[in-house]
RNA sequence: CGGGGUGUAGCACAGCCUGGUAGUGCGCCUGGUUUGGGACCAGGAAGUCGUAGGUUCGAAUCCUAUCACCCCGACCA
C-alpha cells in the first residue's frame, strides 16, 4: 500500500485549527472562494446543507405562524438614516449602488470599456439586514390592532463589507433568513422573541447536534437599534463562542423610525412594538467546528444531503450486474423509509474508480452512513456498515434486512451521539472562574488554551472594554440557566453580583 | 485598516541566495493489470512562474510598483 497521511485532512485540528477548517470546507467540496473578494461559490454539497437547514426551519416558522415575503435587495440611503444606533452599526459595511448605466468608451489601445454612468439622485444600499425597508413595509400595512401580529419571514441573501472573510464563517455575501414581526403590545413582542430564540435553540440541539447556551447580550454587543438581544451560543473544537443565532427585541425603536402605527382597541394612535430574528449560512461553518474531525466533514445526519452511500464492490466483470442489482434493491428500500419528515437520500455510487478513493471520498464528505455490498455479501444476505461517527476500519457486518430495519435508529443514534459528544467537550472546557488572576490565566495560559469562562459580574461596559483589549474575550451572554442565578462576587471590580455570566473568546 | 506571511499545473510544494527560459508528489486523461479499502505498470495532457514596469544579451530568480490570498489584531452573523 502506497504511504498515505494518517489523516484525510492535513494540518490536524491539533496542528492548525483555521487552516484544518479551510481544508476540510475543499476536501468536502462544499464552497471555494470566487472571485469576488469577500464572495464564496457555494457548492451543490454545501448547498444541499443550506437546503435542508432551509426546510426544516421554514417548518418550523410556518409552525409558529410566520409567513414568508421577500423585499428589495435595494434600499435607500435615506432608509438606513432612520434609526440613529442601526445607521452608526452598519455605516462602515455598506455596499453602495450610485450608478444605474454604463457607457461603452475606447481607451487608448481601442479597447472597449465600460464606465459608470446615469448617476442615482440618491443612492442605495445593498442591505445588510432589512428593518429599515420591511419597516416601511409594514407602515403602510398596518393600521388597526386587527392587523396584528403581523408575522413575516424572508429567506435572503444580504451583504456585508467584511475586513476578514472566512468561508461560511464570515463572508460579505451570505444566506440568512430574517424575520420581522409587529405586535400591539410590548409583552408580545418580548414573548415573541423569546419564543423565537427557542425556536433557534431546539433546531441546533435537534437538528444540527449542536448544544448551545440561550442567552442575553450585553449592551456592547447588543444588535444595532435594539433594546435587548438574545442569543444562541456554541462551543466549537477550538473552545473558542460562536454566536449561531439571535433575537431582537427591537421596542418601538424602528416603529417610531418607520412611522409604523395602527389605532388601538381604545381609539389612540400607538406604535407598535417589533422583533427580528435571524440565522445565516454561518451555521455550515459551526456545524464543521464542531463535528468535524481530522478525515473531514461529519454531518449531523438531519442535515445531511446524502444519509447513506452505498458502495459496491466488483471484484469481477462478472459481479457487475447481480452487485448492482442488489446495490439499487437496497437503495430502493432505504428510499421508502422516513427519516422525521424527510425521505431517506441515498446513493448508490457506481463510478468506474477504485474503492478505496470513493471511500475516502464520502469520509470527507461527512456521510453518516456507508454500505458496502459485494459478492460474498450476496451470498449470505448481508452487508458491510460503516457510520461516520466511528473509525473508518470499524465495520460492522450485518444481514440486509436487518441493516434496512435499523437504519432509522442508527442515523438518530449517530445523530444524537454527535450532540453528546459536542455537549462533553463543551462541559469539559466551561471552568467556573472567581478570581482576576484565574480568569487570566485561563485565556492566557497556553495549556489551558481557554474554552467558556462562567463568572459573577458586576463590571461597567468600559471594564469588559479593557478585557475584550487585554485577552481579547467577551462576554458570549448573560444565560438563562438558572444554575447560574447564585449570589457572588463580581471576579473583576469585587462588587456583588447575582448571576454567573459567560464569557470566552470568538468568532 | 495596522502587523506578519505567501503567490510557480486542479491540490501541496521545490527551484530564487549564486539570472541561462520549469520540476517533484498527489490529482487528471489513455491502455493494461487490479479491486472488502485512499492499488500497480506504461504512456500522456496540463503552467504567459499573481500583474505591470525596470535592470540585463538573457529574469520564476535581481529592483520598483501594484493586486490577491492566508494568519494575528480592530469590526462583525
């Protein structure tokens, strides 16, 4: 056998963990950078996890009564100027269209160039986030208490002028869904955010095997224009937060900067009260830092574009047929089966390629499940599994049938074994911190190398400043877990404090 | 936008110091042998050496400028 790397990605996670993640985004095929600085081509593998993500959450949000509507990508300078604290948040990462026409000029050599032309009396925005426009929307829509709630959603894609793209990550261009609710009363747009926000949660634990934290932001790192953020929290492979989702409580804020009114039960003119709720393409990067290992990608199987590979084995020429006709009879009763509300993809992969390249294919790629099946298997009935989650040698062999009866139980197996083992790496590097000097040494210390840091906090915005410039870490949310509601000591001013919060650094 | 690094075939790189017109491994194509594991043999295709300018008889190599990408920081989903 030719020399081969121990690993299917190389550096390892250990050796270089942002250069580990590039490599396993290309050895998955999931995205390539174009040429657009900033811009990702995202491809079919990758995008078949955006598609499932896309409509498992949109039943979720059609559950809880949202509806689906789309807006401009365009929006008017003059919108964005509305709300003093959004304009300031996103002024320095606007893309701006001023020119509707190009003009065909020669330059020197003869060629033809095309040069911006038909300037805009007012400019436009592509939007970074769509309040601004949804909220001019929603003004003309609502006039009564009876038009409330008004519950909308869009899938979009927004763009964002980022200083350090990373594919998935943070790219200037990204998919996301948003949503935008109005409501009568402030207590209903506060449940509504709540209520979204554990939407949010229970679709990273169930769907992603993601365990997160749900929580509030601190004021700092509060949404431009709201009144409260909250969050969902993850731990990826290298200890360090990422923030997988929000929900705003946006107050009256953008009511009053959109003019958003409606008469009330009692006859005034009042503004209403929104919210708005989002999660990106973002999410593919999370789920790669937290499941992935060092052969690649491995996919949580809900969000899996292919559950199960079936590979065939033909030794002979003379195998071809009854191993393929067996490969296809498998796939076909795989296909019948449900897993939660999606039917089960499968593939059988009959490319004309050595078998142990196509193998090391899927490793990479991250499918949960793959079969074997070849002459000797024909003839006792049975087949070779090997799951994703386990090493690449640990094969199983099983009798057809029985295999085809387990595979729902086996892909939910794996599924919630992923997030067990993400929930253990994620308890195993969140210290409890009392002291300026521990909390220190933590982020600081090169063998520790950090994780989540809970603490008693009491300290002003300019306190976490000085933190956040010292070792670079924030303060991920304040949780909603009661076990951290506890009397204490705040680690850094040692003024009191009720609640332990999180802190640790970033994505 | 600051600090560091890198741009040579699809990918990973060597060559650059000491200028002479491009190489290795993997991948790709063809044929054959193979096949329960990223196999082997033979043949083959593929690079304006990031771009522009300069020095020189001659530049991947030296000089200048510029662009892109990566890492760290600031900003952020």
């Amino acid at each position: 056998m030719a020399k081969q790397n121990k690993t299917a990605i190389s550096p390892t996670r250990e050796e270089d963990f942002p250069q580990w993640y590039q490599q396993v985004v290309r050895a998955a095929d999931l995205a390539e950078n174009s040429e657009v600085r900033g811009c990702m081509v995202i491809k079919p593998w990758g995008y078949g996890m955006w598609e499932r993500i896309q409509q498992q959450m949109d039943q979720m949000f059609k559950d809880t009564g949202h509806e689906n509507a789309y807006f401009p990508l365009l929006i008017p300078l003059s919108y964005l100027e509305k709300e003093a604290e959004h304009a300031e948040g996103f002024a320095t990462e606007c893309a701006v269209v001023t020119h509707h026409r190009l003009e065909a000029e020669k330059d020197d050599d003869g060629k033809t160039k095309l040069v911006p032309s038909g300037k805009l009396t007012e400019p436009f925005i592509i939007r970074p986030t769509s309040e601004t426009i949804i909220g001019a929307a929603f003004a003309r829509w609502v006039e009564s208490y009876r038009d409330l709630p008004l519950l909308i959603n869009q899938w979009a894609n927004v763009m964002r002028w980022e200083m350090r793209p990373r594919l998935f990550l943070r790219t200037a261009e990204f998919l996301w869904q948003e949503g935008h609710t109005a409501h009568e009363t402030k207590d209903e747009a506060l449940e509504e955010t709540d209520k979204m926000l554990g939407v949010y949660a229970t679709f990273m634990r169930e769907h992603l095997a993601l365990p997160v934290i749900t929580g509030r932001k601190s004021e700092n790192e509060r949404f431009p224009g709201a009144e409260d953020t909250l969050c969902v929290e993850a731990m990826v492979q290298d200890r360090k937060a990422i923030q997988a989702g929000t929900s705003h409580f946006l107050g009256q804020n953008f009511a009053k900067a959109s003019n958003i009114t409606f008469q009330g039960r009692g006859g005034d003119v009042e503004h209403v009260w929104t919210t708005s709720w989002g999660v990106s393409t973002r999410m593919i990067g999370t789920v790669i830092m937290a499941h992935a290992d060092d052969d690649g990608l491995v996919l949580p199987p809900r969000i899996a574009p292919t559950h199960i590979v079936i590979l065939p084995v033909i030794p002979k020429e003379q195998h071809r047929e009854p191993v393929l006709a067996a490969a296809n009879d498998l796939a076909a009763k795989l296909k019948a089966l449900r897993f939660h509300d999606d039917r089960l993809t499968v593939k059988v992969d009959d490319r004309d390629l050595n078998g142990g390249v196509k193998n090391w294919e899927w490793i990479k790629k991250g499918v949960p499940i793959r079969v074997e099946i070849g002459p000797r298997d024909l003839e006792k009935g049975s087949v070779a599994v090997v799951r994703r989650d386990r090493g690449p040698k640990d094969k199983a062999f099983l009798p057809t049938d029985d295999f085809v009866d387990q595979a729902l139980s086996t892909l939910q197996e794996i599924q919630d074994g992923l997030y067990k083992r993400a929930l253990a790496f994620r308890e195993e590097y969140t210290v409890s911190i009392d002291t300026k000097e521990a909390f220190y040494d933590f982020f600081q210390n090169e063998k520790s190398a950090g994780g989540f840091a809970v603490a008693h906090w009491a300290g002003t915005n300019e306190d976490e400043d000085a933190i956040k410039k010292d070792l670079q870490v924030t303060i991920r949310c304040l949780p909603f877990d009661e076990r951290y509601d506890e009397e204490g000591t705040c680690f850094y001013t040692g003024k009191p404090s009720s609640k332990r919060i999180v802190f640790a650094k970033s994505y």
